[in-house]
C-alpha cells in the first residue's frame, strides 16, 4: 500500500505489459515493429527482446504466467511460435482492421496503407506466393476470402521460383535458418569469417549475409522483414 517494489524486474514487466495493452488497443495487435512505442516506454525493441529464447526470465514458472498475461492481450503475440514472422503477423491484422472496417478485399491494393504499412502490396506477394505458405497461414487467409492468384506464366516462372533467392528458395531459407540459431544462442549477429554448423552440414553464415546485402535490391519485403526481425540493421 506505501508503493513497496519487492521485485524490479516484475515492476519493469507490468510498465511495458501495461502499454502493450495500449498499443494493442491502437493497432489489434502485439507484432510490433522493432522502432514502435507506446507509453513513451521502447515497446517494440521490448517485445523482441522478451520473444528470444528464455527472453520471459530463467525462471519457468515466471516465464509461463508472463506468457499467459501477453497471450490475454494478443494470443499471436509471438508468431514464431506459429511459423511465420512478426511483419507477416502485423500485415494479417491490418488486412484483418481494413477488412472489418468495411474495406472490400477488391479495394486493398498496392498502395493501400494501414499504420504507416502497405497492406495492398503485402496482400498481392501473399497472393502470388500462396502456395509457400504454411497450412496455417492459408487458412487465416482464406477465412478472409485470400486465395492464391491465377498463374499467368508456367515453365518460366517455376524456374525462377526454384533459382531465386525468396522465402521458398533453399539457399535463402538454409541461410536465414543458420542466422536464426546462431543469434538465439549467441544473442547478436556472427562475424563474417562465422561457421555455422546446421544438421545438414555447415554455413558459411558471415558470408551469407555480406551476400543478402549486396543482392539487397533483389530481396522482397518479407525476406527483408525476416532478416531485420533477427537484427539485420540494412534491411529494416
């Protein structure tokens, strides 16, 4: 009652705890961008952080009532848990606001554009790569009335999907999973002489990612996001 803190890093919690309600009240959503805030309080750099593994605290059975207290503002607070990234996650909700607010899918087109995000060029790359996307993601999608999009081209088209560089290529996701592992356990980006052993065999994981910004011009938006989610400063 005298405003006794027992536990600082509990006090912390509940201050950004508090303003992820603010911001999910503005936004439908907790996939906030790495620059956000909300209560003067780094809301964005906060949830990336606490997304990390053993980012909720060493103690599991903290860890696991924080997780049930972010889950009851936003049960898709951490879309890793789901497959797939917080830019897609944050694009799904505001597709879902227009959509809910009396937009026609018909009318979100590029262009269209929703806290600062354009969710119609988002919506035509989810159209276009329907078919790279989980099982999950199809059907949040076509619960809105998404299907994939007529082809257009064959041959020429499955070559470049198979030879290039997008979420669906080998090389790329081979790459971004070697990142990934190596910041959750290392906690930064690895230095570009780093090898980093996969099941599968190594990566040369400091190489890869000189190269994805070199061919930055080439890579689409979601491959960019994945990289910027995992702390890749070029491709925000």
């Amino acid at each position: 009652e005298l405003g006794i803190v027992w536990d600082t890093a509990d006090a912390a919690f509940e201050q950004n705890l508090a303003a992820a309600r603010a911001y999910y009240e503005l936004h439908g959503t907790l996939a906030a961008p790495r620059h956000a805030t909300a209560l003067d309080r780094a809301l964005g750099q906060w949830l990336t952080n606490i997304r990390r593994p053993g980012g909720l605290g060493k103690d599991l059975g903290r860890a696991r009532r924080r997780a049930q207290e972010l889950a009851a503002i936003d049960p898709d607070w951490n879309p890793r848990e789901n497959g797939w990234t917080v830019d897609w996650q944050r694009h799904y909700a505001y597709l879902t606001q227009l959509l809910t607010g009396g937009a026609r899918l018909a009318d979100v087109v590029p262009g269209v554009t929703l806290h600062g995000e354009d969710v119609g060029r988002w919506l035509t790359t989810q159209r276009r790569d329907f078919s790279k996307l989980n099982e999950e993601q199809q059907r949040r999608l076509g619960k809105l009335g998404v299907k994939k999009a007529a082809q257009t081209r064959k041959a020429p088209t499955k070559a470049a999907v198979a030879s290039g560089p997008g979420m669906g290529g080998t090389a790329f996701q081979k790459g971004l999973e070697a990142l990934a592992q190596y910041v959750a356990r290392e906690g930064r980006l690895p230095g570009r002489a780093h090898v980093e052993q996969l099941p599968d065999g190594k990566h040369r994981t400091g190489v890869w990612i000189a190269n994805q910004k070199q061919r930055r011009d080439r890579l689409d938006q979601t491959q960019l996001a994945a990289l910027a989610e995992l702390g890749v400063d070029w491709a925000r």
